[in-house]
C-alpha cells in the first residue's frame, strides 16, 4: 500500500482512527445494534453446529444460511450507523426504521451473498469463499447510503467499488480479521460462562469499530468511482 492514493485512497491508520473515532462518540447505538445482528445469528449457529456434530448436514447448511441472512438484515442499523458515524454525522437511532424498505433490499442481497460465501467454502479450499467477499463486501454500505433499492445492484455496485482495488482489500481485510480475533481472545483461555460473554462483548466492539472503519473505506472507493 506504499501507493495509497493510486492503490487503495486511504491508509491503515485513517480507517482505524476513523473506526474508533466514530464508535467512541456513539458508542451504545453502534454497540447495541451490533449485538443484535450477533445474537441472532448465534440463536442460528448454535442449532447449526449442533446438527452438523449429529451428522445432520443439510440442515446445518440450512440453518446456517437462515441465520447469516437473517443477521444480515437485522445488521442493517448497524450498518446505517456505521456509515453515519465514519461520516462524523449524529446517528438518528430511528432513521433506518423509517425507510423499511431497505430491509428488504437487504435481505434479498444477503441471500445472494451469504448463498455465494457457504457455497465458495465447500470447493477449491474456500477460495471463491474469498473472491466473493472480495468483490461484495461493501453492500450492506451501498444499502445504507440510499445508492440503490435493488439488491442485485447493490451487489453489481459493491463490486464496481473495488475494481484494481482488490490486493488491498484483501491485505487490509486480513488485518481487520486479525484486529477481530483479539476481540474474542478471552474465549482462548478457558470455555464458561464468563468467558463466552466477554468474548462476545469484546468481538462486538472490535466488529463495530470494523463497520465505522469499513464507512471510512467505502467512502473512498465511492469518491474514486464517481471520478472515473
């Protein structure tokens, strides 16, 4: 990334100043939707992997898929808040409620996504798993900014985002994948109780200063795209 401006338009340490700046100042909206979107889809894995231990795969995919899309459209006041938070702009914590339907265009996206994701993972060791996150990761941001009601363009706009952007998105991803992973560290120590709970409070944290810093990111690429 030594050519920011050419490759990527924004460095490491802008998208996470931005990322931690925007949820400091509005810590409990971004906090609180970010722990619905995991708790529901939690209330999915679980039963997931459970059916999966019982050899019961069709119905661990099943569940798994239901649970990623469901979390999906319940994440998008989070996604709403993020972008509005890496803007610097005040979160109306009622705004996403008021445009209802982008919930539907975000369910329709997610189920394209996450359909895409679960089926890249079972082949070629997961690598179309990563093309396909690579090339969509920035729908839930083009829902959010009102760019389009449909969710199939939604997916087509968050790919025209990243185009010759690619190898930085994966470096910067892998970064943030790691930034995440510390956030659910303490469940590496010992599995109870507590330990669950501080592992999902601090992986709420950490993925809701990724969703500012990920506003940051889309930002940019936006501003790119319209100068070309």
């Amino acid at each position: 990334m030594t050519t920011r401006s050419q490759t990527f338009g924004i460095s490491v340490g802008s998208i996470f100043a931005t990322g931690f700046r925007g949820f400091l100042a509005n810590p409990i909206p971004i906090f609180l939707a970010g722990a619905a979107t995991i708790g529901v889809y939690l209330a999915f894995r679980i039963p997931a992997q459970a059916a999966a231990d019982e050899g019961r795969l069709i119905i661990s995919l099943a569940l798994d898929l239901t649970g990623l899309v469901v979390a999906s459209v319940v994440s998008y006041p989070w996604y709403s808040f993020a972008l509005a938070a890496g803007d610097g702009r005040p979160i109306d914590v009622g705004a996403p409620f008021r445009q209802f339907d982008r919930f539907t265009t975000q369910a329709v996206a997610s189920f394209w996504f996450w359909a895409g994701v679960l089926l890249g993972v079972r082949y070629l060791y997961g690598i179309p798993a990563i093309v396909a996150l690579l090339f969509y990761a920035f729908y839930g941001y083009v829902i959010a900014d009102g760019v389009t009601l449909s969710g199939l363009k939604a997916l087509g706009h968050s790919a025209r985002l990243g185009e010759g952007k690619r190898i930085g998105m994966f470096a910067i991803g892998a970064l943030l994948f790691a930034f995440n992973f510390f956030g659910a560290i303490a469940i590496g120590f010992t599995l109870n109780a507590l330990t669950i709970a501080l592992a999902v409070i601090g992986f709420t944290i950490t993925a809701s200063i990724t969703l500012v810093g990920g506003a940051a990111i889309y930002r940019t690429f936006s501003k790119a795209l319209e100068q070309t």
